[in-house]
C-alpha cells in the first residue's frame, strides 16, 4: 500500500510561519463603549438648544434697546430743534406786533401822550377844525338875528356892521364853490385804526405745538400779551366807530344847517330882509347849531376817555413784549446748549 506524505504543519493562529521574522501585527480593537443614557443625550441637547435661544434673545433686545434709543435721540432732537424753531417764531412774531404800535400813534399821537389836548393825536385837528366852522356859522347866525330879529326893519342901519357884510360875503362865496365842488371848508374823512396784529404763530401753538412748549410759565406769559392785543383792537376798533359815527352825525347836521343859512343868505340878499318864516327858522338855526356844539364837545370827551385807556394798555403791552423777548431769546439759548 502506497504511503502518503504527512500534511504540513501550520504555525498557530497568530504566529508567523516558520523560517518569518515577526511583523508587527495591528492592535485588537478596542471593546465598544457603553450606549449614553437616553435621559443624558436630552439634557445636554436641552441645555444647548437653552443657550442658544438665550443668546438670540439677549441679542435681540440689544437690538431693540439700541434702535429705541437711538429713535428716542432723534425724536427728542427733532422736538427740541421744534421748540427753538418756534421761539424764534414767536420773538419774531411779538416783534413784529408791537411794532404795529407805531401805525397807533400816526393816528392818535404816542402813547405817553395822554393829557387832555394832546390825547387824540392827529385827530385834535379835526375836532378844532370842526368847532371852528361851527363858531363861524355861530357868528353868521348871531348877526342875522342881531341885524333882522332885533332890528325890526331897520335893516339898513344894521348892514353898516362891516364885519358882519363880510361874513355874508364869505358865506356866499363858500356856498358857491360848494356847489361847484370846489368848497375848501370842512372835509370829513372816516378813520381806519385797527392794527394788524400777526397771529399765526399763537394758533399754530394752540393747535399742536403745546405739547413741546417746556416752559410753561412762558406759554402762559405769552397768552397774556396776545391777550392784551385782543383788548387793544377791540379798543381801537371802538374808537374808530365813536369817532366816525359822532362825526358823520355832526357832518350831517352841520350840512343840513348850511343848507337852511344858505336860503336865508339869498332871502336876505334878495329882499334886503327877513320874512317872519326866516325869523323862525333862524331861531331854530341857533338851537340846532347849540346842540351840534355840545354833541361834538360830548364825542371828544368820550374819545379823550377812550383813547387814553387804550394808550396806557398799549404802554403795558410793548413792557411785556420787550420783556418776553428777552425771555423766549435766553429760553432758545438755553435750549440750543443742551
């Protein structure tokens, strides 16, 4: 029976063959870890996803912290450059007020003038004018009743009075030229006082600018002076009518007694007398012309009264205006340096 050869021998598992020098052999893999506890890995990713939203947050309200600022800076700039901005429009305003005080005194005199003769400015020569035409009349009425009511006819012999010749001469005269349209007597001419006081920037301030007036003191100081401007065209206004009214009553009346003195003029001219119905109408020349005299003397001191009041409320506003303006310019100073 044939023999067979032995099978080879194998170094063991782990062993380099025989006749091999040893190589080195890669470390067995470590054993694996323990699976991380399911309550574990939440935690941590809780605690991650904690300071993550933290952050956002805390960013966010920075965010927000600073843009409100910064809205908050510019909001309070924009209000404080408004409120300067309107000062200023107020010292302009009030300025520009008081110096409507100057067209006051063109037409009644300044307002230191209070003194009874000089209280009524200009208008003193329109009253003495007035009068004077009135003593004029008055002394043409007198020599009609002295030459024809007392002289009963005897005319003649009162005509010899030249001056009175000379009164019905200019008398005459006037009426012509009065009647051409040429007449230099006594011309009224209606007054126009009222000041043309500026309120836009007070109605601005009471409509919505109250808000960023800080210094209230100085609002309420304000209100007063405008105040005090209402009361001085209410004032001026009430002149204004008294002195028109009284004189176109007066103007009326003394045009109407010129009318019957003319009649009487040509009567006397024609006829070299005085009818019984001239006679009469002659007195009540005279009683209507007393009337006229003290209406107008009444006007004037009622207009003296006025005037005057009216002038010491102009002397106590200009003291407040000035006295405002200086306060709302160290106010817009103050203001500006903050």
């Amino acid at each position: 029976m044939a023999q067979h050869p032995p099978p080879p021998m194998y170094p063991p598992t782990g062993q380099p063959p025989m006749g091999y020098p040893p190589a080195a052999m890669p470390s067995p893999p470590a054993p694996p870890s323990a699976p991380k506890d399911d309550g574990e890995k939440k935690g941590w990713m809780n605690w991650e996803l904690f300071i993550d939203k933290t952050v956002d947050f805390i960013l966010i309200f920075v965010g927000l912290y600073a843009a409100t600022a910064l809205q908050r800076y510019q909001d309070d700039q924009k209000e404080k450059d408004e409120y300067v901005l309107l000062l200023n429009d107020f010292k302009h305003e009030l300025e520009a007020n008081r110096a409507q005080h100057g067209t006051i005194e063109q037409d009644l005199g300044p307002a230191d003038h209070q003194a009874s003769g000089v209280v009524l400015g200009p208008m003193e020569a329109t009253f003495s004018r007035f009068i004077k035409d009135l003593d004029a009349d008055e002394d043409l009425v007198h020599c009609l009743h002295r030459d024809y009511a007392k002289a009963k006819g005897k005319a003649k012999a009162a005509r010899s009075d030249p001056r009175c010749a000379q009164l019905y001469a200019a008398f005459e005269k006037e009426a012509a030229e009065h009647a051409s349209g040429k007449s230099t007597s006594f011309k009224f001419e209606p007054a126009t006082l009222s000041p043309f006081y500026r309120y836009e920037v007070w109605q601005l301030y009471l409509a919505n600018s109250a808000k960023i007036f800080k210094n209230k003191e100085l609002a309420v100081k304000i209100g007063e002076a405008y105040n005090n401007m209402h009361v001085i065209e209410k004032q001026v206004a009430d002149i204004e009518t008294t002195y028109n009214d009284a004189f176109m009553r007066q103007v009326g009346r003394a045009a109407a007694t010129d009318a019957e003195l003319t009649e009487i003029i040509h009567d006397e001219e024609t006829d070299h007398d005085l009818s019984a119905q001239d006679l009469a109408l002659l007195l009540h020349i005279a009683e209507s012309m007393k009337e006229e005299r003290f209406g107008t003397l009444e006007a004037k001191s009622v207009l003296e009264l006025k005037v005057r009041r009216m002038k010491r409320t102009v002397q106590e506003t200009n003291k407040e205006i000035d006295a405002l303006v200086a306060q709302i310019k160290a106010e817009a100073h103050k203001v500006s340096k903050k």
